[in-house]
C-alpha cells in the first residue's frame, strides 16, 4: 500500500512538473516559457569549469564545462588550446556548427591583440561556447570528464539549447581562471 501511494505521489509530481516554469523562465524542456528570463551577463570560472548565467547580478543557470586542452592561463596566441580569460561579448550565432550549435565569443578584444602583436605572434580567434559534434553526442554529460576543444567552451547539446534561449548577441561575458 505504501509503494502504491508513493508511485502516485511520484507520478503527480511528474505529470505537475512541466506545466511549472523554472526559476530560469524554461518550461523545464529547455524551450523559453512566455515572457522568460534572459541572462544579462554570462560568468564562466575556469577553475571550477563553470558556467553561469546571471540576471541582475543573481545566478539563474550553472553549467558543468569542457574547455581548452590547456586549460590554464591566458590565450596568448593561435593553436595554443587554451580558453581566453577577460571580458568578452556574445556575438554571431551559428544553429549549423559542426559542433551543433555555437555562439561567438569576442575574442580577441583590443589588448589581446595588442598583447600579441607585442609578441610577434597571431592572437587567433573563433572562440565559441558550443555543444559537442556528433561523433561526442552519445558521451552526453560525460564529454566533460576531460578539456577538449581548441579553446572553446563545451556543454552539452540539450544545455546548448537552453543557452542558445536564454542568451542572446550583445550580451557581456567574463571569464576568470
């Protein structure tokens, strides 16, 4: 009788669940409910490998992170598999990515250019908060166990989604170490 009454507890909770937005203004599904909330900065802590979004100074949304080879420090140049770290703008949305779904990240701003053209080498550039490409998409989550792009910002296709509805162009990130 217990087990009984705790499925039908269970089974409406459920069924209750999705009618109910989130505190991120998603219907659960990752689709923007009406009138949802939209980040006004993003923060990415590099150490952490996370991911947040954040509405007025308040975190709504926090994502788990894949991130360069190199991980640590500062891009300095092109082909060094690291993640940049300052402050940055969203940008160009590709829905077409070869890694799903992708959105530009500013880089290189004015003094990484500078920095570079100091040290006589190539900043490089297409820096991206991206889902995973197909040949990763079974690991899911897991594709987060190791750092593996070329500099980018990895989550999975599904945060992808939710990311892609919850940011849009313009708005600032800042990432730290």
């Amino acid at each position: 009788m217990i087990r009984a009454v705790t499925l039908v507890i269970a089974l409406v909770a459920a069924l209750a669940a999705p009618a109910a937005a989130s505190v991120d203004g998603t219907a659960g599904s990752g689709a923007p409910a009406r009138g949802a909330i939209k980040a006004d900065k993003v923060l990415v802590l590099k150490g952490q490998r996370e991911m947040l979004l954040l509405r007025e100074g308040k975190v709504f949304r926090t994502y788990k992170v894949a991130l360069g080879i190199k991980p640590r420090g500062h891009k300095e140049q092109r082909g060094d598999n690291r993640t940049p770290e300052g402050q940055y703008i969203l940008g160009g949305r590709n829905p077409e990515s070869r890694f799903y779904k992708s959105i530009h990240i500013s880089y290189p701003n004015e003094a990484d250019r500078a920095a570079a053209r100091a040290r006589g080498v190539n900043p490089g550039g297409s820096i991206m908060i991206h889902g995973v490409p197909p040949d990763l998409a079974d690991l899911g989550a897991d594709h987060r166990l190791w750092d593996w792009t070329n500099g980018c910002i990895a989550v999975t296709n599904r945060e992808m989604d939710e990311i892609w509805n919850l940011v849009e162009a313009g708005t600032p990130i800042e990432i730290r170490p």
